[in-house]
C-alpha cells in the first residue's frame, strides 16, 4: 500500500511554468503502472507557457476556475471539471480567478522532462 500526504510532498517549477508535486510515477518503488500522478498549482493571473507533451494528459480540477487553450480551442474550467489533453497537443492554462487553480494532471505513458517540449 502507498499513502501520501500532499503537503509532505516537494513542489518544483515545471517547464511551463506550472507549480508541481509529483505524487506517483511508475519508478516509484512497489508500483506497477505507466502513468503519472501530479498535483498542480497555478497562480491568481498567472498562465502557463505554451508546451506540448508527446503523452496524453488529463487534468481534474480541484480549486479555482481557469481558461484551458488545446491548440485553437478555449473553454473555461472549474471546480470538479476533467480535461483531457490529446497528445502533442498545444496547450496552456490561465488561472482567471482570484484563488489558486489547483488541479491533478494525470499523463498516459508517465511523464518525463525530455517528453515536454516549451514553445
């Protein structure tokens, strides 16, 4: 079994911009699975920069509301609301409101640093 705590967890400044924790990866000990399991924050007016992922990508949403852009597609986002983000996608999220965007990002294979690419 494997039990986290979000706040025990490290935050780091992904290539996009966005503030995350990863929560589970498939090199992760005593697991057997190829995605992974992110928690991600983005600031009050802040947006992420452009990226594309060569994995698919699906986004929950947890807090907040946002602007999600797929390549020339908009939509707004809220709490309780899924994205999924085909792969190689272009795409960026805008947090429009006034509290953090939270939301879990989940990539299908696992994501890897050398899979983003930042335009």
């Amino acid at each position: 079994m494997i039990v986290k705590k979000l706040s025990n967890i490290e935050s780091f400044v992904a290539g996009d911009g966005t503030l995350l924790k990863e929560v589970l990866n498939p090199a992760e000990p005593n697991t057997d699975i190829r995605f992974s399991l992110a928690h991600a924050m983005v600031k009050p007016g802040e947006i992420t920069r452009k990226h594309r992922l060569k994995s698919s990508e699906t986004y929950i949403v947890l807090n907040g509301e946002g602007l999600m852009t797929i390549d020339n597609e908009q939509e707004k986002i809220g709490v309780g609301e899924l994205v999924y983000i085909p792969p190689m996608a272009l795409q960026c999220i805008e947090n429009t409101g006034v509290i953090d965007l939270e939301f879990l990002c989940i990539c299908d294979p696992a994501w890897r640093k050398e899979d983003e690419k930042v335009e």
